[in-house]
C-alpha cells in the first residue's frame, strides 16, 4: 500500500547538475552575445540607409524650393541621385553592394512631376505613407518585390515656399536586397556560432565537472575502505581541497566517536556478560548442590533464600539497564517541580540512619535551597550516592549532605570522609559495570550502574556532575541543577 502511494522522484546526480548550470550559462551568453552583434549590424546598416536617402532628399529640396521651379534642373537631379546612389553609398559602406534609388516628386494636387524610370510599375503610390498635416517626415516601410527584392521607402514632404503654403510629396526607394542577403547570412553564421558554442560548451562543461569532482570520487573511494575493523583509519591526510578538507576532517571526527562508540559498547558487552555470568553461576552452582543428596526443608529454604537475593541483583540489574536506555533516547520527558530541598535530604537520611548507625556512621544536613527537578528521579540519584558513600566510608565515619544555591544553580554535595577514589580511576566510574578492585573487594552486591544512573539523571535535567576525591581522605560528588 505504502508503495502504491509512494511519488517517485529522478534524483539529479552533482555532475549533471552542474553541466546543465554551466551549458545553460554559456549558452545564455553566446545567445546575448549574438544578439547584440546582429542588433548591432541591423542597426548600422539602417542608420546608413536612411542616411543615404536623406542626403539625396536634402539637394532635391534645395531644387524644388526655388522660385520658378526648373524642371529641366529637377528631372537632371533626379537621375543623377539614381545614378550616384550606388557610387555614394558603396564607397562609405559596403563596395560589393549594389545600391540604387527611385525618385517620384508630386505636387499639391498629387499629380506627378517626375519619377524615376519603371518606377510606376514597381512601387504604385499606394504603398507609401499617406500625407497628413501633423507629420512632416513619414516613417520609413521596407517591402518585398515579386521578383524577390528588398526595398526601403521614405516619403518626404516640402513646402513649395513661405508663400503659398502648397506642398512638395517626394517619394523615394532605396533597393537593399544585397544587404538582406548580408543580414540573413550573417544570421545564419551567428546561428552556426550559437550551435557550435553550445556543443563545445557542453563537452567542455563535461570535462571540467570530471575534473573538478575528481578529488569527491577520491574521497569516496577512501571512504568505501573503512569497515568497522578500520575505524582508526583517517581520510584528511590527504591534500584535499579546501571544501573537501573540511568534509574530511568532519568524517574523520565521525570515525573517532564511532570507534569510540564502539569500544564502549565492546567493554560494555564484556562486562554485561560479566556481571550476568556471576549470579546466573551462583544459582546453577547452589542448585546442583541442593539437587545432590537429599535435603533437609531448613536447607531447601536456605538455598532459596539465597536464590532470591541472586535474582533480587539480577532484577535490579536489568532495572538500571532499562533506565539507562530510556535516558538516553531524545524522546524521554520528566517532569520537574520546585522541591524543598532539605526535606528530600531529611527523608533520604531517614531511610538510611538505621544502615549507617550499624557501621557508626554519622548523616549530618547542612545549608538550605530550593531545586528544580523531577522528585522521584533526584531521590533516585542521591540513594544511590548516599549508598555508595556508605559502602565505602570506613566505620565512625561520617558523611555530609550540603546543599547551597550559587548563582543560577542548585548544588548538591554528598561528601564523606571514606577511602577515595584513586585519580586513574575517577576518569571511569561513570562508566557501565566499571568498579575499582578495591570496590569489587568491599561491595560484592553492587552492579557497577550506581554513578552511571546518576550521570544519566543529571542529562535528563540538563545539569552536570562532578566527583573530587583523595585516597584516604574522601570524597565528595556535586550535583549541579539549573535554576530553570
């Protein structure tokens, strides 16, 4: 069902990505590029053509503006401007092209007073630009002859003197099909450009991501060595570049608390079957025995007694254990309260004088504060420190419970005057099952999970623990609790 509604997804790979980024950028510029040489190009081969007519429209006004008009002087100058259209404009732009006008001059009443040869029959008057009284200069037209030629049309207009206020109508085409044939050449080499642009850019995007992501298929292939077996091996050795030095020296950080992790849960597995191994041999021992001879019912009850007090540590074992693993997850929530805090001393005390009276030990409370914690779990923590320092305070002992507010804290001290704890050896007692030899000797009956739980307690409530001690002298271990 889950997979029916799953969406598929085509994961890009990095080298694709950045082939496509860099051959969609180079194109994007090649493209722009060739568009503005070509707008270039239009644009210069338009102001030269308009510019040629004009001139050409400027010397037939200066005709058709003097009084009396000349016809015999205007027809001259209209065949000439035929005549030297292609000598002008070839000479100042382009000397292959054969360039040529047609003049057509009307007056008021649109009759025609001159025009070119065959130009009647190639541009009618319909398709120039009609007079009208606001536009003096009419826009320039290019059109398409049948026979396949490109024609640019302006129509000029001349007031034929201050007097009269009557108007001159010049009509004139210059033939660009040289140049349209130039342009759509030109078209098409900026087109064969593009085409070539894109595919060089394309291999050549495929060259340099290869390159480029070389040093991360190294780095993947060093990594693709490591097994649970070589943890200790590094990667950032190497000379990587920056960005991947840095990727490495993060893998390199993993690798170390991996192995490290792994250690813990080795000597953590080793000393499981340890602590398991003993009881579980205690009560296969004293069974065979009870099943070896017939016994009396005193001593079936002797040996079952003694049996539960094995499966009593074995309980509390598997307990703490459980505990340890539920503080751990991210998900575990406890709940705290604000607790004052010399009642909780002064109950815990309670529950241990009639013990520590055995062993002449003195409890003694000192100071006043208020905590911020989850009740069942800090008298969790503090049973567990009060029996440890009754296990190892020597007889007439005495231990001290002070708690004091410093400044956005809640500290707790459970101090004693017992053997200490050796320095080596203050590095690893929050570790799982570690007990000193001189633990093992004095306290048979412990798990080894005491301080650990502690240590898990103050994570859950964000605080922190720490152990001083001299061997011989004592020691004192400080719970610290946040305010809030």
């Amino acid at each position: 069902m889950f997979l029916k509604n799953a969406k598929t997804s085509v994961q890009w790979s990095l080298a694709a990505k950045l082939v496509m980024l860099y051959v969609i950028s180079a194109s994007t510029i090649l493209l722009m590029a060739c568009g503005f040489l070509y707008w270039t190009l239009l644009n210069n081969i338009d102001h030269e053509h308009k510019a040629l007519l004009i001139a050409e429209l400027t010397e037939l006004q200066s005709a058709l503006q003097q009084s009396p008009l000349d016809q015999a002087l205007l027809k001259q100058l209209v065949r000439e401007e035929s005549r030297n259209a292609t000598e002008a404009h070839s000479a100042s732009f382009h000397p292959s092209s054969t360039h040529y006008s047609y003049f057509r001059v009307l007056n008021s009443q649109h009759q025609r007073v001159v025009e070119t040869k065959n130009m009647s029959s190639l541009f009618p008057e319909s398709v120039f630009s009609e007079y009208t009284e606001d536009k003096i200069f009419a826009s320039d037209v290019k059109i398409q002859t049948k026979d396949k030629r490109f024609f640019l049309l302006i129509t000029q207009y001349f007031p034929q003197s201050s007097e009269s206020g009557n108007i001159w109508q010049v009509q004139a085409a210059l033939n660009v099909t040289q140049d349209e044939i130039l342009l759509l050449q030109y078209q098409k080499m900026l087109g064969l450009v593009l085409l070539v642009g894109v595919c060089f850019t394309t291999l050549a995007g495929f060259w340099i991501t290869r390159k480029g992501l070389k040093p991360l298929n190294q780095i993947t292939q060093a990594v693709q060595t490591i097994s649970i077996n070589h943890l200790h091996e590094t990667i950032a050795s190497e000379k990587w570049p920056k960005e991947l030095a840095l990727l490495a020296a993060a893998f390199d950080d993993m690798l170390n608390r991996l192995d490290e992790s792994f250690a813990r849960l080795s000597q953590f597995s080793a000393d499981l079957a340890h602590e398991l191994r003993t009881p579980i041999n205690n009560l296969m021992g004293e069974t065979e025995i009870a099943l070896s001879r017939q016994r009396t019912l005193s001593d079936y009850q002797q040996i079952l007694g003694s049996n539960m007090e094995e499966f009593n540590r074995l309980n509390r074992m598997i307990e703490e254990l459980l505990f340890l693993s539920r503080a751990e997850s991210p998900e575990t929530k406890i709940h705290c309260e604000i607790l004052i805090l010399e009642k909780e001393l002064e109950t815990i005390r309670t529950f241990y004088e009639s013990l520590a009276t055995d062993k002449k030990i003195k409890i003694r409370l000192v100071g006043h504060a208020q905590v911020y914690a989850d009740p069942l779990l800090l008298c969790r923590a503090l049973n567990n420190l009060i029996a440890n320092a009754i296990s190892y305070t020597n007889t007439e002992g005495e231990i001290i419970l002070i708690a004091k507010q410093v400044d956005q804290f809640t500290e707790v001290q459970v101090c004693d005057n017992g053997i200490g704890i050796d320095e080596k050896e203050r590095l690893k007692i929050f570790d799982r099952f570690y007990r000193a030899d001189k633990a093992r000797v004095k306290n048979t009956q412990g798990t080894g999970l005491g301080l650990s739980l502690v240590k898990s307690i103050m994570d859950l409530h964000q605080g922190t623990v720490s152990v001083h001690s001299q061997p011989g002298k004592g020691t004192s271990v400080i719970l610290h609790f946040p305010s809030r």
